[in-house]
C-alpha cells in the first residue's frame, strides 16, 4: 500500500469551500461516535533506551511483526510507516512513539477493548524483540540526541522550520505522548459550544491527567512538562484560540484562522515538497513559492488543517489535546471524560455554565499554571481540585443518562475511575511518580520503566 493519497480531489474555487469542509462534519446525534488517540514510547529493555528505526531490535521490525494481527503496512520511499486495519490505523510519531488511532466506536467499552488489544499485540511483538513501551506525557531521561528520527518527509520539514518558531518543538516532536479523543457535533452552533466547553475546560484535563514531572533524569518543576513544552513550539499554530469565545465564532472563523496559519508542506506524487512558512491564502492565488502556477485542491486544505496543533483542533470532528499518555485506565478515562461531558445535552449544559463568565485572562492563567501546579493551582480563590470535582461530577450524570451498559452490566461511568481517584486525593499520576522516585525508588528511573510499561 502507497502513502495515503493527497493532492487530489476537488479543485478549491471558492473560500466557500474551505468552510463547508468543517460543516460536511455535522451529523445527526445517532451517527456520533468516538475516536481515541494515544502515544506511547518504545525502550530497549536492557539499557532503556530509546528505539532506533532500523536494526535487530527497530521500529520497523514491529511494525512488520504487527502484520500477523492483519494490519496492513502503509511505506514511504522502501519504509513501512504505519499500518491500517479497517477503520484503526498505528501511526509513527517523530521519535518513534507509536501512536494507536482508534476506529470511530459507539461506546467506551468497545473503546476500552480496542485499547486493550492494542496493548496485547504490541507487547507479543515488543516481547520478541525485547523492547517494552511505556506511557508517560514525557521522556524521563532522554536527551533530545538520544531519540531517533524516524523516515518520514513530513517530519523532516516540520524538523528544520520548528527551531525557527521556538526553543521546543523539537522537543515535542521527539520526546513527547499524548492521549486524545475525536468526537462529533451535531451542527455549528453545537460544534461551537462543545468548542468552547472542551476548550476552557482543556486545562483540567492537563492538570487530571499530568504524567511527565521529569525532565532528562531530574524533577522538571512540572506536573506536565508535555504541555509546558507546547508554550513554546510555535505561537502560529497552538495555544487557546480567543476568538474561539468570540460572539459569531463559527466555522467561518476558525477558516480564516487555519488561513493565517504558516503551511509546512504540499503532498505531490508520494512526497512532502517544503512549503514551510508559505501562506495558503497565496496557494488559493496561485501564488504559492513551492507550486508557482498552481492552485490547491480540498485535500490540500485537509492536509493544512492538520499542521495547526492548537489545545482543541476542529477538523471534521473535534480533537481534545491535553492530555498527557498514561498507563491503560487513562487511556480510557479521557475518552470517558469528554464523552460525559459533551455528549448529552444536560451535561453540555451544565459544564458550559461552569465557564460561561470566565475571561481570557482566566483561561490564559489555567493554561499558563496547570501545567506546573496541576490540581493544586490556585482558581478564583480555590484549588483546581475543587472545580474537578463538578467537572468530573457532571461527566458521570452524562456518562449515566447515555445508559451504555457492558457485558457484566457496568455503565460508562466505570472508566472515570482515576480521575475519581485524582479527585478524591487531590493528586494526579505525576504527583504519585514524584513520591515513588524521590521515596522508595531512590531516584532511579528502573522501577517506573519496569513497574509502569504496559
């Protein structure tokens, strides 16, 4: 199978074009569904150290091993650099991370299951190999020399432009992991709220889900380093988005935004062309540097709406990005979350009244602070454990009206069970890593690779 095609489809006309992309989004309530993202790092089990692409022990010897499950390989150049299974696909991050992406599924407990068997089929493979993976919001101990690139053209554009936007990018290309959940709308005015919701509220599930206290073998000062690092990889393309809680905002709005956003590349013929910094309002004149003459097409659009990496991503779909990858009951707790959240009206509502009157100097503080602080920052007076306890609250009256019951009779709400737990203490997954390596672990990183891989 070639590299996913690009490049084609319809020939842009009209900037009409570029909004409806989003609205072709809208779906009717009965046809929502979930899609679940997440990251983890592959260590030689020996030395723990990171994974390089080629050799006895490589990236691509596990994605060639996963073929026995029936994934098929996805190569660029002479190089697998994914593999599909239906609707699923496992994708390679900068520094080798794999990246599980979900198919889209009707509940969290088909959600649960696909990570589960994920998880099983790599460790099989990892096994043979040697190799454990590992879900942490950030490296512990690696340097950034110490990551391997992986073989792909766009991250070789995305390589070189990074250092010239801020000091972290390439950090985050290498050394980070995330778990996220994709999740529908109904129309604009209700991708609008959901936006809105899910982007006020994107703070709490960095300080809920913080896993990355560690910075190259020492304490960081972070709950989660992972979305530290994002304050400072390029200001064109991440961060809250204001105008998100503009009056008018709409998918119109978010358009002219993705407009002013830098490209990175053009997809031609199977390969990335450098179009970095290049502006696509320059691509619908026919004025793009790296394509003189020619106009883009809607699956270029698709393309750019990928480069812009802000806390809540629109595409089709909504994409929740705050979270730092943790061990398999976060990885479940953050769809569990944001589906308690969104996806009955009544919770809808009352989250949105929540953060209806805060300012965007109150959401440029809570992302600002969570990161470093995590439950214990301080908000209007209160700890942010406070404010996670309603959160989390009305996430399970939605988790509970929605009536998704498994085999045993369990509904949703069982898969909130570590944000009950980070609530109930107060603390979150970093907070008991820093305990372990300052106590019982004595500083050593041994014991979270070998008691924390999955």
């Amino acid at each position: 199978m070639s590299a996913p095609p690009s490049g084609g489809g319809t020939p842009i006309e009209s900037r009409r074009q570029l909004v409806d992309y989003f609205a072709a989004g809208n779906k009717p309530r009965a046809n929502w569904r979930m899609g679940t993202e997440h990251e983890k790092f592959g260590f030689d089990r020996k030395t723990l150290q990171a994974v390089p692409y080629d050799g006895p022990a490589g990236v691509r010897l596990m994605l060639e091993g996963l073929t026995r499950f029936g994934w098929e390989p996805v190569i660029e150049g002479n190089n697998p650099i994914a593999l599909t299974r239906g609707k699923a696909s496992v994708t390679l991050e900068p520094g080798g991370q794999f990246e599980l992406s979900g198919a889209p599924l009707e509940t969290l407990h088909e959600t649960a299951a696909e990570n589960a068997q994920h998880l099983d089929e790599v460790r099989e493979v990892a096994d043979e190999l040697g190799l454990g993976y590992i879900g942490l919001g950030f490296a512990p101990q690696w340097k950034r020399e110490d990551v391997h690139w992986m073989p792909k053209g766009r991250y070789r554009i995305m390589r070189d432009y990074m250092p010239k936007k801020g000091k972290l990018g390439l950090d985050m290309m290498l050394r980070t992991c995330t778990v996220q959940t994709n999740l529908d709308f109904e129309s604009e005015a209700d991708m609008v709220k959901k936006f809105r919701v899910s982007l006020a509220l994107q703070p709490l599930a960095t300080a809920l889900f913080a896993n990355s206290p560690f910075l190259e073998g020492r304490a960081s000062g972070f709950k989660s380093y992972r979305s530290h690092i994002w304050t400072d990889t390029d200001p064109d393309r991440c961060g809250m988005l204001p105008f998100v809680f503009e009056t008018g905002f709409g998918f119109e709005r978010y358009a002219d935004y993705l407009l002013d956003v830098p490209m990175y590349f053009v997809y031609r013929d199977g390969r990335y062309i450098d179009a970095a910094g290049q502006s696509f309002r320059d691509f619908l004149k026919g004025r793009l540097p790296a394509r003189p003459g020619e106009l883009p097409t809607i699956n270029d659009w698709a393309d750019h709406v990928t480069t812009a990496f802000p806390e809540v991503r629109l595409k089709r779909y909504l994409e929740m990005r705050g979270a730092d990858s943790g061990p398999l009951p976060a990885l479940n707790a953050l769809p569990a979350l944001w589906v308690g959240l969104l996806y009955e009206q009544s919770a809808l509502d009352a989250a949105w009244d929540l953060v209806k009157d805060w300012t965007i100097e109150d959401h440029d503080y809570l992302r600002s602070h969570a990161p470093r602080t995590g439950l214990s920052t301080k908000f209007q007076g209160l700890p942010l454990s406070d404010l996670a306890r309603d959160v989390i609250e009305i996430a399970h009256a939605g988790l509970r009206a929605r009536k998704r019951l498994d085999a045993d009779g369990n509904d949703e709400t069982i898969h909130l069970a570590p944000l009950d737990r980070a609530v109930a203490s107060g603390l979150a997954p970093a907070d008991e890593l820093l305990a372990k390596w300052q106590g019982e672990w004595q500083g050593s990183f041994e014991p979270l690779f070998r008691d924390y891989a999955y």
